[in-house]
C-alpha cells in the first residue's frame, strides 16, 4: 500500500491568523497539485515567538485544542478530504501556571481530532531555555492507525532521545513522525540529518521529519527517510512544499533482510535503561 505524503516547510509568524491562512494555501496546493493525503507541518506551526518573548505574550496566544486555530485546521481537513498533523501552543487548565504546552494534534479527513501529543524533552540546550515558557507533557505519543498505517510521533529535540523512538516502534510504528523547529548552529544541519537516518535504520521505520524555517533562526531541509536509511527527499532552506510517495512494502523488503528490531535481547538490557 502506498500513499503521497507532502511535508509544508513554512515559515511560522507571530500571527496564527495569518498561519492559518498560509496553511490553507498550503493544503490546497498540496491536495490540488500533488494528491496529498497526509500534510505535515512543524512544530508550534499555529506561530512564532522569538527568543526572549514575554511569557505573558505566549499565555495570551494559547488555545485549547478544541479552540479556534485547531478548528480552522480542522475544517481544511474535512474541506479538502485530507490527513493534518500540526503543532500549536496550548492553553494549560491551572491558571496558576506560566507556561503552555508544546502540543502536537493529529486531525483525520473527517476534520475529527485522532491524537493530541504534548512535548515531554524539552530544548534545554545550545543555551536556549525551551522549559522556560513551555510546561512538558507526562506521557509519550502511542502509535495510532490510520489509513497510512500506523503512525508514530514526537518533536523535533525528542530526536536525540534514542528511547522515545523505540518506544514507538515497539508499539508497532511503521512511520514516525517528527515536526519539528531546528535551530541554526555549529554542527546542527549535521546532527539533524544523522539523527532522522539514524532513528530510520535502528527502528526500521519510515522517519518523516518536517522542519520550519526562517531567514536566520530555523534550519528547513525537511527530510523523509526509509527504513533503510534512504534520504528519499530532502527539502531547501526556504519554504517549500515537499511532497513524496511512501510505499509500506518497503518495511517488508527491509524488515525481512535486516531483521534487527527482532532481534533484540532486551533481557540483557532493558532493565538499565
């Protein structure tokens, strides 16, 4: 089975309006010109704070999931008959709080919400404080069915955590997907680009990594990677619609001559983990 998957590099303002409407264009250029079934955009697509930004700013700007950015993605989903995965900032119940989530939400053809993830790793690194404005989730993405078999998740940072993607696997992920907002440094296209082949061949899954993007802030080069570690496209460094056939036989042909996955002796280790 086979499906078309398109990866919407763009860049994310401060305005979600505006990203909402630069995620309808999106959709129906992706739709209309490409046969998407499945959009991934990036993480917190619904928008952008720089560096710095005032928490009170970042309060005001979160949603619930159920709020108004999630419905208007929502209902390009149903209007156009297609899958979304997207990130936004979520409004966090105790009002005590200073934070929001990093939230990640699954939306089906129907404009139905499937799956809410909540970033657990957060970006403490490289001298950026992501914990300062963002509360992390308590629980990891468990791989959901869908029409494109079953999907896993997590974001962007997460990539460095070996563990959350194979906890996707174990719970039988056949692609796993990770928006994403990488950020620009000395060794970081590098790191990007090794961890997603890396998580593709130990896991042997389809690794679908959809970056944002920025003059000088965000790396783009979106990449989807086979389960044998094929880069199969590999985007620019400006906005972009990426799009690429994914064929689940794949997973077959490379599961059955590189068995690792099965492998495993997890008597020896998993206990130290």
């Amino acid at each position: 089975m086979s499906f078309q998957l398109v990866m919407a590099q763009l860049i994310s303002t401060d305005d979600k309006h505006v990203n909402l409407k630069k995620a309808e264009e999106a959709v129906k250029e992706s739709v209309s010109v490409h046969g998407a079934q499945l959009i991934v955009f990036p993480e917190v697509f619904m928008s952008h704070f720089p560096i710095g930004t005032p928490k009170d700013i970042s309060l005001k700007d979160a949603e619930p999931v159920d709020g108004p950015f999630v419905q208007g993605m929502a209902e390009l989903a149903r209007r156009f008959g297609v899958w979304l995965i997207f990130g936004m900032r979520e409004a966090v119940e105790d009002p005590q709080e200073e934070r929001v989530y990093n939230t990640t939400v699954v939306v089906d053809a129907n404009g139905s919400t499937v799956s809410v993830y909540r970033k657990t790793h957060l970006f403490d690194a490289f001298g950026y404080n992501e914990s300062r404005n963002i509360k992390p989730g308590d629980a990891l993405f468990k791989p959901i069915e869908t029409p494109f078999g079953k999907i896993g998740l997590f974001v962007c940072y997460e990539l460095r955590f070996p563990e959350i993607a194979r906890y996707q696997a174990m719970h039988g992920a056949d692609i796993i997907i990770v928006p994403s907002g990488w950020v620009r440094g000395p060794m970081k296209e590098m790191h990007w680009t090794n961890l997603v082949t890396t998580r593709a061949i130990e896991n042997t899954v389809f690794m679908v990594a959809c970056d944002k993007v920025s003059d000088n802030f965000y790396i783009g080069q979106s990449l989807i990677v086979d389960p044998m570690g094929v880069v199969m496209v590999n985007g620019p460094e400006t906005e972009a619609l990426i799009p690429c056939r994914i064929d689940l036989k794949r997973l077959e042909e490379v599961r059955s001559k590189l068995p690792s996955y099965v492998h495993r002796r997890p008597e020896l280790y998993e206990t130290d983990l």
